[in-house]
C-alpha cells in the first residue's frame, strides 16, 4: 500500500491509500477520485514531505517550522478525525447494498415506487446526482471512495 497527500482544485488536502502508484493514476483516469470535501473530481498529488528516518545519532530539532492555516489543527486531530470518519461510513455502509453504476436507476425507480425501498450505495455522475436531487431523490454523496466489493482482495 502507498499513501498519497492529494489536493482538489478547491486546495482542499486530504489523504488516501492505493495498492501503487499505477492504481492511484487508473483511479484518477477512470474519475473515480473525489474530495471528501467538496466533492470535488479534478484531484492531483498534492506535494508531500517526504518520511525520512533521522540518523540514529541525531537529536530530533525542536525548531522545525510547520506551516498551516490560521487557527487550522493540528494534522494528527484532522488524521484521526478523518479515520473515525471512514470508520462511520464503513459502518453505515455495512446494511447497504453495492448497486454499482446503476445507482442512480435504483434511486430513481425506488422514489417513485417501482422498486421496494432499500438502503443502497453505488457509482454516479456529478451531473446525474445533481438531477437526483433535482427530482427529489434523497441522495447523499459518500465522503470517501468505495471500492466495489468485487475488486476488494
């Protein structure tokens, strides 16, 4: 596994995992990549520190500067924010049913009666889940990606 910082074009940073670098660039071709934040779909790496060990003879220096936002916390509160996040929706999504790419024909044809009602998630478009809302459906955008259950190892 590889973890990438990536950024929107909102300038929202936010992490993910990706089995290589080569998936991170399939994902991102095939637009299967989103800000958690806004929703955003025009994701690229965002620049990252590298992780280097520090000699073992070395004391650490306590006068790194660390640039942030004003009044933004600290990376370690918004990294465990974010895993208690994921491990919400995995929860949720525990009851849901994986409908992949014909999520937005389901959604539909639940809210106007033709389908039993079920609980559901899949893949759609911006501009198909934007009519989604449009018609009435509730529908509500996942803050990280799902991989479909049959490409999970």
């Amino acid at each position: 596994m590889i973890v990438f910082d990536l950024a929107c074009a909102q300038s929202h940073v936010f992490e993910a995992w990706f089995g290589s670098s080569a998936a991170y660039e399939d994902q991102r071709e095939r637009g299967l990549l989103s800000c958690p934040v806004c929703g955003d779909g025009a994701i690229s790496k965002a620049v990252m520190a590298p992780n280097v060990a520090a000699k073992g003879n070395s004391r650490p220096n306590s006068s790194k500067a660390v640039v942030r936002a004003k009044d933004a916390p600290p990376p370690e509160v918004m990294k465990e924010a974010m895993r208690q996040l994921a491990a919400a929706q995995a929860k949720a999504l525990e009851k849901s049913e994986w409908v992949g790419s014909a999520f937005s024909d389901r959604a539909r044809a639940m809210h106007i009666g033709d389908e039993p009602a079920a609980i559901i998630h899949g893949q759609t478009s911006l501009a198909e889940a934007k009519a989604l809302v449009e018609e009435g459906v509730p529908v509500a955008p996942l803050p990280f990606p799902v991989l479909p259950p049959d490409s999970v190892n």
